[in-house]
C-alpha cells in the first residue's frame, strides 16, 4: 500500500523481486480515479513481474501485480479478485485497509508492506493481519518522502520490521523463500 510519494518505492521494490519468487502481488497505489493510470506499463518496464489493472473473478498468479482500479476498492474474496466502489475508507478509494481486511484471512501466507504515504489507511488492515498470523514490513522514516501511513502502522505496535526502502524487496523474498521451504518441510 502506498500514497502520497509512493510510486518511486513501490517501483523499487517491485524492481528487487525476482519474476520466479511464488508470490502473487496485490497493490493499493492512492490514485485519481479521473486520470487514466500508466503505473501497470511503468512496473513492467522496471520490474521482471507481470502487471495489471485488477479485474473482478481474476484468479491470482505467482510472478504477478494486480493494481488496485483508481476509484475502486480491490479485495480478495473467495479465492479471486473483487472490485468494488463502496464509500471511500479514510477519505480514500481504493483503501489499503479494505485490502488488507479481506487478505487477512490467509493468516501467516499475508506479508502486508506499507510505504510512503499520509494519512492513517492501512492501519487498521495491517492489524488484523498481524492478529491472524500474517507479517507487517513498513518503510522508513528517512526513506519515505511522507511517513504517515507507515508511523500509523508503526504506533499501532504490528510492525514486524521497519526498513529503509531498499531492504524490503530482499526482507519479502526472504519471507516468501522461508514460508515455502517450510510447507515443503510439512509435505516432504
């Protein structure tokens, strides 16, 4: 999730993870909805990952990013993508806390990231994540061009790791590695 100065280090971020990483992406850029957005082309030419503007019933894929549509809150129901355009959440459409809501319920499989931004969305999201096991990485103060978003989670006590934007890339892969290796433990 990012707001206010968030595109550069969503890019970055997005640009550290490799295209065979067995994770699917889920994005929530504050964006106005009377602008057509470019930032699915800007990340598939900085990034080794598929992107695109979320779709409803899209059936998530490992390798990929789906945008959240500027003015529609994105959730994930029922194994698929959901979009939808309920009352703006923190004066916002699409919330980050929308998302992160509806994604809590994979438990320990969810690692939120929240990056610069103002305002308080994603919040509350990340705590639920964090009460159902999942892992919560925010950007840094010094890194974030607004640190709003990322004080928020931060004071709400469910940061897991607060890092400077260029660690996160290497702390998600390392998470998405670990949670893999260990599920292939339980089979094995």
């Amino acid at each position: 999730a990012a707001s206010a100065g968030g595109i550069a280090p969503l890019l970055q971020v997005l640009a550290g993870l490799p295209a065979d990483l067995p994770a699917a992406f889920l994005v929530v850029q504050h964006l106005r909805a009377d602008r057509p957005t470019r930032l699915a082309e800007l990340i598939g030419r900085r990034s080794r990952l598929s992107a695109c503007l979320a779709r409803n019933g899209q059936i998530l894929a490992a390798g990929s990013v789906y945008l959240a549509v500027p003015g529609q809150h994105l959730r994930f129901e029922q194994g698929q993508l959901a979009l939808n355009r309920a009352s703006p959440v923190h004066h916002v459409r699409p919330a980050a806390d929308v998302l992160f809501s509806s994604v809590a319920v994979l438990g320990d499989r969810v690692i939120a990231v929240v990056l610069s931004g103002t305002g308080r969305d994603g919040a509350r999201g990340c705590q639920e994540i964090k009460a159902r096991g999942g892992a919560v990485i925010v950007q840094d103060e010094e890194t974030s061009a607004y640190f709003g978003m990322p004080s928020r989670v931060i004071e709400r006590g469910v940061a897991d790791w607060v890092l400077p934007i260029g660690e996160i890339a290497d702390k998600i892969e390392l998470l998405v590695r670990k949670d893999v290796e260990s599920e292939n433990a339980n089979f094995g």
